[in-house]
C-alpha cells in the first residue's frame, strides 16, 4: 500500500492495519519529512485520543491530514506506531 499526496509517496508498506477502511502504515514507514505537527486532536469512543499531522509537500500543506493514537485503548492496541491518512491523500 501507498500513500500518495501532490505525487508524492509521503507512506508505503506492505503490513498496513486496516480499522474502519482506513490503512494504518507503520511509522517506521511513513517519510517523516513530509509531516508537520499540529495541535488538532480527536476522540474515538474505542480507539482513544486521536494526535495529528498536516502532510507538506513543496511548500503545499494538507492540514490535518494524517492521524495516530499514540496510546490507544485496549481494543485499538494493534494500531499502535501507526499512521493514517485522509483529505485528499490517495491510499491504494
């Protein structure tokens, strides 16, 4: 699976976590130097406390536009490490 925004490849891996028909790549293979922290979090009644990252590419930013749960609730454990996108990022 890849992660694409603007053309280019921000995540890629073959060992995504799938929650709700969003992937979960592992951090380890999301490039980092496209990621921009945010202050914007979110709640999930069973997955916990959302954090995310705008995505910013050549000078383009997609606000908000990748999440993670640095310390999910049991249920969700297994999306631990892992990121995923939304708002126009192209996952396939």
């Amino acid at each position: 699976m890849r992660a694409i925004w603007h053309g280019t490849t921000i995540a890629e891996s073959d060992d995504t976590i799938v929650v709700e028909g969003n992937h979960y790549f592992p951090r380890a293979s999301v490039h980092a130097e496209y990621l921009v922290p945010s202050d914007t979090t979110s709640h999930c009644h069973w997955k916990g406390d959302a954090a995310y990252h705008s995505i910013q590419v050549d000078g383009d930013v997609n606000q908000d536009a990748a999440w993670y749960y640095a310390e999910p609730l049991p249920e969700a454990a297994n999306i631990t490490d892992h990121v995923a996108f939304w708002r126009g990022v192209e996952v396939s």
